[in-house]
C-alpha cells in the first residue's frame, strides 16, 4: 500500500485546506469509535482519512464516470452529495489504490447510508457527523450516543438528515430513506 504522506499528499491535490482538516479530524474521530467498539483501528481511521476524497470532484467528471463506468444511470437524477459517496470510491480505487473493500465500502456508504451497515460502516457514518468541529446540540446528543450506541448515534444523524433535506426541499436519495426504516424498526 501508499505510505500515508503519499496519501496526504493526494488528498491535498482534490482537497481545499478546509475539507482536508476535516477528513483529518474524521480519522482520528473513526480511529477513537474503533477502538470503543471493537473494530480495526487501522482500517476505521483510513476509511475515515479518505471519506469526503472524492467530494470536490466536478459535476461533469462525475457525469462522465457514472455513464462510461456501468454505475446506475439513476444516479444521475442526483447531486454531487449523493454521487462523493457512492461513485466517489471509484476515485479513490483509481488514485489512491485502495483495494480494502471493507474500506471502500464504509465509504461508499457514509453519505447514504445502507440498510444493512456494519459496524465499522456505522463508525465512518457517525465519526462525520461528531467530528470535534460539529458543534450543533443535534451534533453534541450523536457524540454522547456514540460513547456507548453506535445504532442510536447512527439513527440520531439519520433522522436529522431526513429532517434537513425536507426542510429544505430537496430530493431524498431512496437509499437514505430506506436505511432510516432499517434503523427505525430494528430495535437492539
Ligand atoms: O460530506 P460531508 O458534508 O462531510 O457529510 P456527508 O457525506 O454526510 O454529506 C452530507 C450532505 O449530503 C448533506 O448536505 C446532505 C446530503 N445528503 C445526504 N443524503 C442525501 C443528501 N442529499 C440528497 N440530495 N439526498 C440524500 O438522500
Ligand atoms: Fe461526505
Ligand atoms: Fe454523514
Ligand atoms: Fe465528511
């Protein structure tokens, strides 16, 4: 694999300094998560480094990777939101050379979530959302869910994230909703 300067490196190529520092602290927060429950330390805080990779990747490169790359045409009836997390792994594939699927996936899933989210999935998903800079009360009751509910703490950004692409009249992607039923109904 890269060593971790080439990395950084990278990112810093696709990456204002603001959404870099993020992705940093979004590593250490995945890394802290992993640790409490359980998970690869090792793999968690890579997952987390790269998450938002592919987030400042143009419209029309993505345009052009979802039809020449057999993804879901569907897709394009969607935005660069939806498109980082699930289409932006085939950068990070590309690029970076990350073959860890397990990686890969938690990736993939960290803006949509999934139904079915492992553990470490729910960790990347969570660690964005309660990464020290997050500072709203929504942001701090995740954070306090998280020191012992990873299923709570992942239901708490999934409701809030339904609730702000509502407020704001935007279009829910059917995934995210269909994970708040996954999280919503399946009670420990
Ligand atoms: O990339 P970050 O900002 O760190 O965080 P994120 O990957 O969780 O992305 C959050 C953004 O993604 C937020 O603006 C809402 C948007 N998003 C999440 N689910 C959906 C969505 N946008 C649309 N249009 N539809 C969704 O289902
Ligand atoms: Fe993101
Ligand atoms: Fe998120
Ligand atoms: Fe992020």
């Amino acid at each position: 694999g890269r060593q971790r300067s080439e990395i950084l490196a990278l990112m810093q190529n696709r990456l204002d300094d603001q959404r870099y520092q993020h992705c940093l602290r979004v590593e250490k927060t995945a890394r802290e998560l992993a640790k409490r429950f359980g998970q690869d330390v090792d793999r968690a805080g890579l997952a987390g480094l790269l998450h938002d990779y592919a987030k400042q990747i143009p419209n029309n490169t993505y345009i052009d990777v979802i039809k020449r790359n057999g993804f879901d045409l569907d897709l394009l009836n969607y935005n660069r939101g939806v498109w980082h997390g699930l289409v932006g792994t085939w950068f990070i594939k590309q690029e970076v050379g990350v073959t860890d699927h397990l990686v890969i996936q938690a990736i993939e899933r960290h803006t949509t979530g999934d139904p079915d989210m492992s553990t470490l999935d729910q960790i990347i998903f969570v660690a964005d959302f309660i990464e020290p800079a997050r500072e709203l009360p929504i942001e701090a009751k995740a954070r306090v869910a998280a020191q012992t509910n990873m299923r709570e703490a992942t239901l708490i950004e999934l409701e809030n994230t339904l609730q702000y692409l509502i407020g704001q009249r935007k279009v829910v992607y059917p995934k995210t909703l269909l994970t708040y039923n996954a999280f919503i109904q399946i009670k420990e």
